[in-house]
C-alpha cells in the first residue's frame, strides 16, 4: 500500500497530481484550506482513500496538528511507502521590496518555505521511525534561479526551497536511511496564480506585459500535463536522483 500525502490539492497542479496518483492506485491525504469533493468522488471510483485534511499552511500550530493527524491514518492504514509533494504556494505579495506589508511577508514565507520545510522534516521522521519508504517533492520555481523585479518574495523562498532540498538529500545520503527528496520546477502553467500575476499593476511588476503575452500565445501548459510528469517521477522512486531540481521543460516540449 502507497500513501501520498498533497499540499494545495483545492485546484491547479495539486489537484491534477493528487488525481493522477488516485487513478493510479495510490490513496491520497490532501491538506489544504478548502478541500475538494471531486477527489473523493475520484478515489471512490477508483476503490482507493482519499481524505482532505483542512489546514491553514501560514499557521504552524495548525500544520502539526494536522500532520498529527495525517500520522494516525498512516498507522492505521500501515503503507509500505510515503510520499509527499509540497505543492501549495502563493506568489503575492508583488510589489518593491520596500513597500511589501510585513504579515503579508511573513505569511508568504510560512506557505512558500517554512510549511514545506516542516511537513517534510516531520515525514521524513515518521517515515524513518515506522520503516517507511520515503520519497519527498517539493514545487520550486524558475524564478529560484534569477532575480525578478518585484518578486522579492517568491524568487527568495523558492531558492530556499533549493537549497534545503539539496542539503536533505545530503543528510539522507549519509545517514543511509534509502530516502530521496526532490525539487520540481513545473514552468509556466494555466492557473490561478497565473491569473494572479496578470492581474498586477505593472508599476508594481515590470515583468506583467511578458506574462500576459504567455497567456495570450497559448504558452502555458495545463497543470494536468505537468501533473503527469510529477507523478511519474515520484512513483518511479529507483530512478530519483536525490536532491535534484527536476524541470518539467526537461520532459515536455
């Protein structure tokens, strides 16, 4: 028996990739703040669990609460494997670093880093201490890679995101516990964040112009397609190169 357990699976990726790892028999934990009825109605289907595990990603407390519980399903249910895929994240706040509102920062830094750092660190323990398989993903971003005008923020999380990646695969790697934990840089997709980012005012983002041309070009992928590639890597678990950032440009023309 395989577990995943899915941040963010109220829309976009995270609902095309808790999904496609239902529809492939793999039973799903989704942790997010509004839910999703459709995965159930899916894994039911399917003859699999799905469970929406509600939490708000910029609270700590409520996220070790909520791996509490995710914890008691696993030992009831007793999976061979566990996986995770840090998918939730938010672009906002856009604007000059100078002008960012600070509980807007330190929200963003909680969903976007801190959040996918300790759902990780607290999975890699339980995964660890029960004999579990253990395979990690985290959604990263292009913008890890290079500074973007406005995007203080997100492009400094996402490159934290990297690097804690890299230094975990270290650490597993040396204490020889078989787990492996990677990043996944989807690229540009049609979501809501997408939408999000169309939507700034250019004085605040200079970059927007470019990002509604993406749209209007066709350029942005559907996260069911990207979905595929994700899921395909972290099934695929002997193929991991562990602490790698994983492009999906890599698997999709």
């Amino acid at each position: 028996m395989i577990y995943a357990v899915v941040t963010g699976v109220s829309r976009g990726l995270g609902a095309a990739v808790a999904k496609r790892l239902l529809e492939t028999g793999v039973h799903v934990i989704g942790v997010s703040r509004k839910g999703n009825s459709e995965l159930s109605d899916i894994a039911t289907s399917k003859g699999v669990k799905y469970k929406d595990e509600r939490c708000d990603l910029s609270n700590l407390e409520e996220i070790e609460k909520a791996f509490n519980r995710i914890s008691e399903i696993l030992m009831n249910n007793r999976p061979k494997k566990l996986y995770l895929i840090n998918n939730a994240g938010v672009v906002e706040p856009i604007d000059h670093s100078m002008n960012i509102d600070h509980q807007a920062l330190k929200d963003h830094v909680m969903i976007n880093t801190l959040a996918p750092m300790v759902l990780m660190n607290m999975s890699l323990k339980y995964a660890t201490e029960n004999g579990l398989t253990f395979v990690g993903a985290t959604v990263t971003s292009g913008a890890a890679e290079r500074p973007m005008y406005s995007w203080s923020a997100y492009c400094s999380t996402k490159a934290s995101i990297n690097m804690y990646t890299e230094t975990l695969a270290l650490e597993q790697k040396q204490l020889r516990t078989g787990h492996k934990v990677f990043a996944f840089s989807p690229g540009i997709m049609d979501t809501d964040m997408q939408s999000e980012i169309r939507k700034t005012s250019e004085e605040a983002f200079a970059e927007r112009e470019t990002f509604r041309a993406y749209k209007e070009k066709g350029m942005l992928r559907a996260p069911e397609e990207v979905a595929g590639v994700l899921a395909d890597i972290i099934t695929n678990e002997s193929k991991i190169d562990s602490g790698k950032i994983y492009n999906v440009r890599d698997y999709l023309s």
